[in-house]
C-alpha cells in the first residue's frame, strides 16, 4: 500500500439516494472543484431528509480524514421561486439553491452492506483517531440548514491505497502539444482558429494575463480548445462531458462553468510578409467580455458578443521569436440559475435577468425551445485573426444599387470608410472592381476615419439579386484595394446584390425590384446549442430554407450572427429580418449598446438578403433606444426597414403556438389580431422521424413519452401543448404502441397542419396576408417541437407540408370551404387549367372539375369549390397545368370527422417498388431519380423515400427530394429527384429505402 496521502475520492464513481432535477448529479462531489457556493459544481439531492451518498474508492484503502464543501453556508435563505410559468425569472446566478447539512453522519464499509460509522456532527473538517479500512465510505444528511434540498460540492476522503484501477475526470485535462502551423487567410490575414490552449481560472496558476501571454509558461495540463467555439464545445470534443444536445446529457454539465473566467492562450511566430507592416488582431465574435494581452502587454477588450474586436498590435509584437497570444474569457454577470425542463410539464427555465449583461444572447440560460447552456456560450466563438496592411485601413462599404423602371439599367453608389493610422496627411487611391467594373478615386485623407465616395456606375442589362423563387439571386465579387506610397495599403473582397427595395405598411408589405414578395420562412431562434455552425452546416440549412420555398429567415433577437449566416442567406436568396437583442424586461441607455448596433448595422450592411431591422421582439424598445436604432440604420443602411416591435403597429404575431384543428388556420378569428397580415410567429409541435427520436433519447428510453421527452421540450404546461398535438394523431390514427408507430402518423399531422398554415395565408394573399413565419424553422438540439427539419437535418412531414404549400406555382383547396385557389409567387403571368379529381381510396374517380386559369405576377386567382362526397375518407388530387407540363400537384385527405382516418389503418397492405437511376455529378453535388410505382390495389399512403450510405448503412444527410410524402394511387408512378453533396456520402455508394404507411 502506497503511503502517499492523497484525496481517495477524486474522480471515483459516486451514488446518491436521490438526484434533483438538475444538473447537479452525484459524481460532481468528488470531480475536483469543490467550491462553496456557485463556482463549485456539486451534487443536489431531492426534497426531504436523510439524504445519503456513496464514494467508492474502487479499492481498499486506510482512510484517516474527510474535508466536506456545503454549497450552503448555515444562514443562507431558503430560495422562493417566483409563482407563474417563469419560477426562476429573477434570478441572477448568485442564488444557493441547496442546504447545508447541519447534522450527518459518515460511514465506511469493504463491501457496500455492512457499514461503520466513524464520525456524527456537523464539522466539515474530520480527522480520525486512527485510520480505518475502507472501499466505500458513505455521507447521510440527516438535518438541513435550511428548506433548500441538501447539497455537497465536495467529499474529499484522504488516506493511502493500493493498487486501484486509474481513472479521470473532466477537470483532468492534458494537451497534446501540436500547434498547427499558422494558415495565411484572404486579403492580407492569417487565421488564427488553431492551435489555442484553455484552462480555467482556478487552474491557471495566476489571474496576471501579462504573464501567461509570455514565453515559458507550462500549458501540458491544459485543454486543447476548439476555436472558433466555446468552452464547452472544447470540452466535449476532447471527451469531457457528453454532448448535450442529445438524452440527459445537459443534466450531466455543471453550471459552474458559467460562473468562473477561462484563459485561452496561443504561441505563434510572426509570418516573414508581416514584417514592416501595420498587424492587427480581429476578433469576430466572443462571449461574453474578453481581456486580451500580447507578449506582456494588455492590447484591449472586448465586451459583448455582437461587437468586433479590432486592435493594432504592431507595437506589442517582438522582432523574432515565438509571439504569445492570451486572452481572457469573462462570463456573463448575470447568468440566472435556471431550472430544467421535466414531468412538471414547465416550459420557461430561463432567467429574466440577462439583460443587465446586455447587449448579449437572451435565450442563453433557455427558452422553451432550448435549454440552459452551461457555460452561457463563453469562449472565443467565432473567428480570430491576424492582417498586415499599411496606413490607410478600410472599414464596411457601403453600397446602395437602385434600377431604372424597366430593369435595363442600375445604378450603383459605393462608398467606404478609410482610417488614416499615420499622425500625417496620405495621399491615397482607393479602387472597388466588380464584374469588369472598376471605380477609383485619389484622395488625400488627414489622419483618422474618412468617408470615401467612390460615386455611382451606371449599369445596363444588370444581373439582378432576387429572392427564392422569384429569379437568381446574383452576387457581384467585389475588391476593394487602397494604395499608399506607391503599395498596396489593405485589401478586402467582398460582394453585394443588385436589388431595389421598398415597403409598404398596413400591413407591412416589402417589394423587391418593384414586385412585392410574399415573405413565407420561419425564425431562428439560436442557430446551435454550442454554437457549432461553420459554413458547410450553415449552407446545408440554409439550402433547406430555399428547398421549402422559403424567402425569409427573422433571425430573433439576433442570436445567429456570424457572416456565414447572411452570406449563406445571399447565396440561396433568403431574405433576413434581423432583430437586434431586446425581449422582455430591459432598461434604456445602456452603455454601449448604440455603439454595438451601430457596429452590427454597418458590419453587415453590403449583405443583399437583409431587409428589416428590427428593434425588440414582442415589444419596442425603450424610447432613448428606439430613438437610436432608428436613426442608426437610417444613416448607416438607407434602403432599409426599420421596425420598432416584431408583433405590433404594420405587423403581427403571438402564435397559436400549438396545434389546431387545420380548418381554424383559415379563420381570422384564430389570431388575436383578427387578421392575417405579416404574421411574424406561428407554430406547433413536430415530432421526427423515428430514427431521429432515437438519437434524442440516447440511451434513455425513449417511449412512452417521458422524461427525455420532457427534457427536450415536450412542455404540456407552456405554448406549445404537446398534448394537444398527440390528441390530434391519436384522434386520427388511434393510440400507439411503440416509438416508430408514433412517429410515422404524426407525420399526417406534421404534414397537414403546416400546409393548411401557408395555404390559408396564400388564400387571403394581399387581400391582408404578406407575411408567414414559422415560430420555428430551425432546431437548435435535439427537440420535440417547432422546427421544419431535424436536428439531424432529415427532414419530416412538416418539412414537406411546408415546401409543398410554398411552391412558386401552386395550386390549393382551402380547409373551411374547398375553394381552389392558384398561387402565382413568380415574376411572369401564369396561363393554365386546373384539374380536381376526388379518388376513392382504391384509386376510383369519384368526380372531376376542371377550369382555365390566369394568374398575374406575384397574385393568386380563385376558382370553383371542390365538389363534395359521401365516402368519409377520400382523396382531393389538384393539378395546375402550364400548357401540358404539369407545375403542381397537392394531394389532401379529406374527412368528415378525424377519427375517419382510421380507415387508413384497415386499409390492407399495398406494395411499392423503386427504380433506382444511375448517380450524376455537378461538381460537388450528386444526384439520382427514383421512379417509384404502387403494384397494389389500394392506395399507398404517405411513401417515404430515404437515402443511406449502402457500406456504413447511416442516413445521407441532409438530402433533397424533390418531393416526398407521397400518395400513390393504385398503378401510378411518380418519378422523385434525390441530391446530395458528396462530402455526405464520402463512399460514392448510395443505397434509396422506400416505406408507406400501409407498405
């Protein structure tokens, strides 16, 4: 036996009698951060006493003393929670929502059954008289301090052992000491996304960040960090702690994390084309407040997450040699402390108190979409860089495009701010070249920033930007180059979209190049749990909004803002209604957060896709800033809407959040405004596909419905009424028995109810309705409700309800009264007819109308009703024909009462066979067309096509259909488009799964 005396317990598995529903489980009381209070992570039991928990030491050892860390000081309250749906709303972060035990007793065994006691009181520093043999050593709690559960941050058994099996925990951190070489950037820059070291505070050895930014310091125990990202997505990529997007595994992170300072640190020599040269650090985006040093010296800060940082280092840089880079990571001051979403059916675990921390990410401490992030996203989360230029430096262009009456011709102003870094007059020339066109302009600037007019091209036969469906959205490269002294001073590349816009309001109404748009998409709300998007997975989503049909994105609150995300959005022609970052409570004149807008506004003005600013979500901001945001985005992006409130005044909002009955989507009477207008949020719950359901419940169990179900926002007590939503598929398709049966009827429901909701706004377009978005489109973990796709990105029957009601021809029957109505969203005249059939479920024409049809540009025209019949299940087929080619078809099932649905499950089985084409290639994408045909006799409802990988057997994902969810009658074949990017299915070997309700 060793006779080191060390801490037994550290990192040795642990057992309670009990857990909170929090993430405070057992293992956390000997996982090296035994601190009092909220900086130490620790286990909380339930409600009532005794309370026990167990070490073991996984080995018998000669225990001789135990310290103990109560979160709880003896006199610290019994926390209240605040009564109504939000319990934790005035919470800070600085509350001890435990107790101390004031009275327990410890006990040692060598086989768990038999016990000892060795000690009885309440001290929390216990030395025996002699030491005692033990493998297990138990704590029981027998009286509280307090009406708070008992809580222990720390159980530290010190004694001597023998041979034990090793073990870590995750505060148990070694790098693997490789620094990738420094990779040379666009324009002049080298990034600087490798390569960092992390450690927190605690373990830093010294808060000097002068001294950790030198040569010499010892970082082998500290975090290889993942950049750009946040502490706990480095965390979790070296093993740490489970991905918490998925299961229980968010209960299994401390919120500790939130509550202590990290230290980033990155070595680096100055690359030989700096030498001579003005270099500057950029900083895109941290969390919350960084402290940054360079060799010693303390180059600045940056204090919130929506502000760049940009600081000249060419003083603070040695000659030679290694150059060290350490920065300071501040969390937020006012974390909250949220609660977890679970059986009590709670949907809001958030804080109200983040904005005093303002301007930051609202929803960071959950919503009732996400949860609580345990580290309130604190690191260096999106990109960091060097640039060498010279003295003249630019700033955000400014370009503003306007179009002559017939398109034929554009006007294009470009202006760009210039900064004189010299203390003396320059004499420059600045040059912006795009599409063969070049502006220059000679200038002499005095020291400081100057606006530079470069004036207006006039060009004919423009490529014009366009939203989805409505033309290409065409982006124009852009180069900006200033030369001084006779050299090439800064460069940046860039792009912009010729386009025109305007509004109108009552309600708001935009046009783009003169033809007004109807803004159908959805709101993000956080674009990942962790902040994990780089531009591949920001294209693929992105690519899905436009694969719906979709022409907007509201970026809510403003919580997705790396330029990724506007580029992505210019790329696919999505446009943006941006938010800045007011919900609920908030205070006016906050210091610094005009500054940030203003920083935000002109950062992102040169992107084409954004076209609302938007000052506060569900409300106006105060009057000072209010007063602000206006007039910033009047200055700094002209062409632009400024909008004070997200659900008042010339728009519209507040849901239903939950399901309803598919018809009342077309009554007024269902929004509290009475109206349809541009309607900012609506939604209801959307359960995945099975498979996907099974990576949210992980190991959990995942039916019945139950506690990862709950976690995951299946809230019955907030807006989303998930158990209305299982009334609905259990009204039409009866009760299920398993996970998979579940999931494949709510399908249906996905998918009617998310038709009905753009199809009824299509129904009223222009007459009142301009705008739909989604509350939400976009998942940001694993969820259970409002989101079109998920997180997995496979998509879903709301998917697909969505994509067919937003196609830019589209023809359609209302739910209330079966008008069929053709919806033109397209810049030509449509000239056409339209057929109804009404098909019995075995494939029988029941009836037949027809009509011609002529739709203007961006207009609808409204037809017959479709004619009735007995049977109380059937099949509605509208068909809208552009000449012969046929240019939209919608299948409903139509039913006197939802219980008639029923009949879908006695229908008798059919069978499906696929035809499966060969693979094509256009550069990175990959394609094939299945035609897939009904051999049965009934017919086959909602056939499903799915694309795995033929060698691994994993979904290809994300992949594009172009249709899915199909009714097959009888003997018909329909022909289905598949693609995907070659990267998603890197063996080339494509394997296509076919599935119906009934096949």
């Amino acid at each position: 036996m060793s006779h080191e005396v060390t801490d037994l317990a550290l990192n040795r598995p642990v057992s309670a009698s009990s857990s909170a529903c929090a993430a405070t489980p057992p293992q956390f009381v000997t996982d090296g951060l035994q601190q009092a209070g909220v900086r130490g992570s620790g286990w909380r039991a339930a409600a009532g006493d005794p309370q026990w928990v167990v070490v073991d030491l996984q080995g018998l050892c000669e225990v001789s003393s135990f310290v103990l860390v109560f979160e709880a000081k003896p006199g610290d309250p019994t926390f209240v929670p605040v009564p109504g749906y939000q319990p934790r709303n005035d919470t800070t972060g600085a509350e001890i929502l435990s107790a101390a035990a004031l009275s327990f007793h410890l006990e040692v065994s060598t086989d768990n059954q038999t016990w000892r006691e060795v000690y009885r009181g309440a001290e929390t520093r216990i030395q025996l008289e002699k030491p005692v043999g033990a493998r297990y050593v138990r704590l029981t709690g027998t009286h509280r301090s307090n009406d708070n559960p008992l809580g222990l941050n720390g159980f530290q058994v010190y004694g001597t052992s023998g041979p034990r099996p090793g073990v870590k925990g995750w505060t148990d951190w070694r790098g693997n000491g490789n620094v990738p070489a420094l990779q040379p950037g666009p324009d002049n820059t080298v990034e600087l996304d490798s390569g960092w070291h992390l450690t927190m505070d605690d373990f830093a050895g010294t808060s000097d960040g002068s001294a950790l930014a030198r040569s010499g310091v010892d970082t082998s125990k500290w975090l290889d960090a993942t950049v750009p990202g946040t502490v706990l997505t480095s965390l979790v990529d070296q093993g740490h702690f489970p991905d918490p997007v998925a299961a229980m595994h968010n209960m299994q992170i401390p919120e500790a994390l939130s509550r202590h300072s990290w230290w980033y640190r990155r070595a680096f020599p100055l690359p030989k084309n700096f030498a001579g040269r003005k270099v500057w650090l950029e900083l895109d985006g941290v969390m919350q407040h960084a402290e940054i040093w360079l060799n010693g010296t303390k180059i600045g800060d940056v204090t919130n997450p929506f502000i760049r940082g940009s600081f000249d280092i060419t003083s603070a840089l040695k000659a030679s040699g290694e150059q060290v880079l350490a920065l300071r990571l501040n969390p937020m001051k006012h974390p909250g402390s949220p609660t977890d979403k679970g059986s009590d059916g709670g949907a809001f675990p958030n804080s109200g108190q983040l904005h005093l921390d303002s301007p930051t990410y609202l929803s960071i401490s959950g919503w009732d979409w996400m949860p609580a992030v345990r580290d309130r996203g604190t690191g260096i989360w999106d990109h960091i860089r060097m640039r060498a230029t010279g003295d003249a430096v630019f700033g955000d262009p400014r370009v503003v495009t306007t179009l002559s009456a017939d398109h034929n011709s554009a006007g294009i102003t470009i202006s760009v701010p210039v900064r004189n870094t010299s203390a003396s007059p320059l004499p420059v020339t600045v040059q912006a070249a795009f599409s063969g066109v070049k502006l220059a302009k000679a200038v002499t600037l005095e020291p400081g920033v100057s606006e530079v007019a470069l004036g207006t091209y006039t060009m004919a036969n423009p490529k014009l930007w366009w939203p989805n469906g409505y033309g290409d959205p065409h982006l124009h490269e852009t180069v900006l180059t200033v030369t001084a002294k006779g050299a090439e001073s800064d460069k940046r590349t860039t792009h912009f979209g010729i386009r025109e816009l305007s509004y109108e309001q009552e309600p708001l109404k935009i046009r783009v190049n003169g033809v007004p748009i109807f803004c159908r998409g959805g709101n993000w709300g956080f674009d990942e749990l962790l902040r994990r998007m780089p531009a591949e997975r920001l294209d693929n989503v992105v690519g899905l909004h436009r694969d719906m049909n979709f022409t907007m994105i509201r970026n809510w609150i403003g919580s997705s803002n790396r330029d990724e995300f506007f580029s992505a959005c210019d790329r696919h022609g999505i446009l943006v209604w941006n938010d800045f970052w007011i919900v609920g409570e908030f205070t006016d004149d906050i210091p610094g957060y005009l500054d940030t807008a203003r920083d935000t506004v002109t950062r992102y003005r040169h992107h084409p896709s954004i076209v609302v600013w938007c000052g506060a979500n569900e409300a106006s901001p105060p009057p000072n800033t209010d007063a602000g945001l206006r007039e910033i985005v009047a200055e700094q992006h002209t062409d632009v809407h400024y909008q004070s409130h997200s659900a008042d005044g010339s728009v519209s909002g507040h849901g239903p959040y939950h399901w309803v009955e598919p018809a009342k989507y077309f009554d007024p009477s269902t929004y509290d405004t009475f109206d349809f207008g541009f309607h900012t949020e609506i939604g209801m719950p959307t359960v995945p596909v099975a498979e996907t359901m099974r990576n949210l419940a992980g190991s959990e169990v995942a039916w019945p419905i139950g506690d990862v179900w709950y976690a995951h926002d299946w809230c019955t007590d907030g807006n989303q009424r998930p158990q209305l939503y299982q009334a609905a598929i259990d009204a039409r398709l009866g009760a299920s028995s398993g996970l998979d049966e579940f999931c494949r009827k709510a399908q249906f429901v996905n998918y009617e109810n998310m038709r009905a909701m753009f199809e009824a706004w299509n129904a009223h377009l222009w007459d009142d309705a301009s705008a739909l978005l989604l509350w939400m489109s976009h998942p940001a973990w694993y969820s259970t409700v409002w989101q079109t796709y998920d997180y997995d990105l496979d998509v879903n029957g709301t998917y697909l309800g969505a994509k067919k009601a937003c196609e830019p021809l589209h023809v359609q029957a209302s739910s209330d009264t079966w008008q069929v109505t053709v919806l033109n969203h397209t810049t030509s005249v449509v000239h056409g007819r339209v057929e109804a059939i009404v098909l019995s479920l075995s494939g029988e024409v029941l009836s037949t109308q027809n009509a011609a049809v002529e739709v203007g540009a961006s207009a609808k025209a409204s037809l017959f009703s479709v004619t009735p019949h007995s049977s109380a299940l059937h099949l509605v087929r509208l068909r809208l024909f552009d000449g012969d080619q046929l240019v939209s078809e919608n299948t409903y099932w139509r039913y006197r009462a939802p219980s008639d649905m029923q009949a879908l499950n006695s229908l008798g089985r059919t069978n499906v066979s696929s035809d499966v084409g060969g693979v094509r290639c256009d550069g990175d994408r990959r394609r094939l067309t299945v035609k897939v045909r009904n051999t049965g006799e009934v017919v086959a409802a909602m056939t499903r096509l799915g694309l795995r990988d033929r060698r691994s057997d994993r979904r290809v994902l994300p992949t594009i259909y172009s249709d899915n969810y199909l009714w097959l009658l009888p003997g018909e074949t329909r022909s289905v488009t598949l693609s995907w990017h070659r990267r998603d299915l890197p063996s080339e070997q494509p394997r296509v799964t076919v599935e119906a309700y009934n096949a």
